[in-house]
C-alpha cells in the first residue's frame, strides 16, 4: 500500500502502480490518500480533514472513507514556516541549522516551537536567548522567534478561508461531521486554539480534534487498520488485472 498527498495528480498514482508492478514485481498494491488514511487513524470515517503537511496545507471533506471533491490546497507547510524561522536567525546562525537541517528541523518543532493565539507575533532582534542544539553547537534566538514563524501560516486570513470554503457539508449532514487537523505541524502546543480563532475570525466557529504530535504516523496507522479489514481484500490491485488493463486501472480501484 503506497500513501499519496491530497494534491497527487492522476498520472502520478498510475506510474507508482506500474513501478510497483514492473520494477518491484509485487503481486498486488492499492494507493490511498493519505487524509482518507490519516481520519481512519481517528477512529472516523467521516469528517472533515485539516493536513498542515511539510510543503503544503489542505482541507477536504470526506465521506465513508472517500473524498468527495479534490482537497483546496494552501501552498504553507511545515519546512515554509521554518524558512520563516531561519529568516530571523543572523547568518552564521542560520548556516549551523542549515548544514544539519534534515535532524534540526524536526526537534525544533517537537521541542522548541509553539503558536501564539494572537493574530501576529513580533520578533524582539535587541533580547536574543541561547539555544543549545542536539548536535552540541549552538544558536542565538531572537525573542518570538519560536511563535512569530507561524504566521505565514495564517498570513492575511487565507488558510481560514480555504477551511471555511471546504468545509460545507449539506445541512441535514452537519452534525455528523467533525474537524480533525493531522500534520507534524498540528502537534505544536497553541495551535488548536490558534487554528479556531483565525477560522471564526474568517466567518464560521468551529471545533477542532487532532493535534497528536505522533501524526505524521497517521496515515501509515490508517493503512494498517484499512488493510487489516476483511473487505478490503478485494479492493487490491491484483497483477492480473494490472496485465490485462495497464496501470490506468487504479483509477478505478483507488479513489
């Protein structure tokens, strides 16, 4: 089973399932979408899906297991809010996070980062704080610089707004429906309340489930779980019917 981002496009789920037949010789593989996974991981199947990812963000709506329209992408994730963060770093700060940015990055968002629940975050270059990295060498930190990196993430009300436009379910649906933020970056403390109040800032009041700092494990959880189903055998991609139908068959084996 192969997890694909909501905006994967259709060429790229066909040429993974001819990889994974002609290169890898496997007997079967079924792609998933990886926020169809992620809300299984949940305990749902319904509901509305917030992916702060590492590229990007996206908010979709899906229903029994299946998106029902292609996600609305906003194009902030995790690594653009730290280039934010490096971008109030001197130079020979940012030079140290950069060589060993691949480890760095993480820890910084696990350990470091958080959201502050105001509209935008000043960033003090006159108080600067010590930061002892996990490599043994060590950075200055101007003051709100661990908060203000996120505002490029709600920057002028947008990513409110693309929740907001995606999430319109049919009246008699509306209380079915929940919200569920999955990401790296929904684990952050401060950023449920930071999320709820740029959307109702934006016109609608919700509430928010999620924020697991484990949640960029969603997905593979969710395969798990999905895989693990009885009924889900025969919704496999068999190589059989790779053979006879070519790769375009897991457009229609896998929505």
């Amino acid at each position: 089973m192969v997890s694909l981002p909501d905006n994967s496009s259709a060429e790229a789920k066909s040429r993974i399932c001819q990889i994974l037949f002609d290169e890898f010789q496997a007997l079967s593989m079924y792609v998933g979408n990886s926020s169809c996974l992620s809300l299984m991981n949940c305990d749902e199947i319904t509901g509305f899906i917030i992916d702060i990812g590492a590229d990007i963000s996206s908010s979709g709506r899906i229903y029994s297991g299946y998106m029902e329209e292609k996600p609305l992408v906003y194009p902030v994730g995790g690594n653009q809010i730290f280039d934010k963060f490096l971008s109030f770093l001197d130079e020979e700060d940012k030079a140290i996070v950069e060589e060993d940015r691949f480890a760095l990055e993480p820890w910084f968002f696990e350990n470091k980062f958080s959201v502050s629940p105001e509209s935008k975050t000043s960033v003090n270059n006159s108080v600067k704080s010590t930061v002892s990295l996990p490599n043994g060498k060590s950075i200055s930190v101007p003051e709100g610089a661990f908060q203000a990196c996120f505002d490029v993430l709600f920057k002028n009300g947008e990513f409110a707004e693309i929740i907001i436009k995606s999430g319109q379910p049919p009246k008699d649906d509306q209380a079915d429906f929940k919200y569920f933020v999955i990401g790296a970056t929904s684990g952050v403390p401060g950023m449920k309340v930071r999320l709820e109040r740029e959307v109702e800032a934006a016109g609608k009041k919700i509430t928010t489930e999620g924020y697991n700092p484990k949640s960029n494990i969603f997905a593979l959880v969710g395969g798990m779980i999905l895989s693990s189903l009885s009924t889900f055998q025969k919704m496999w991609v068999s190589v059989e019917e790779y053979e006879d139908s070519g790769p375009d068959i897991v457009q229609r084996k896998c929505f």
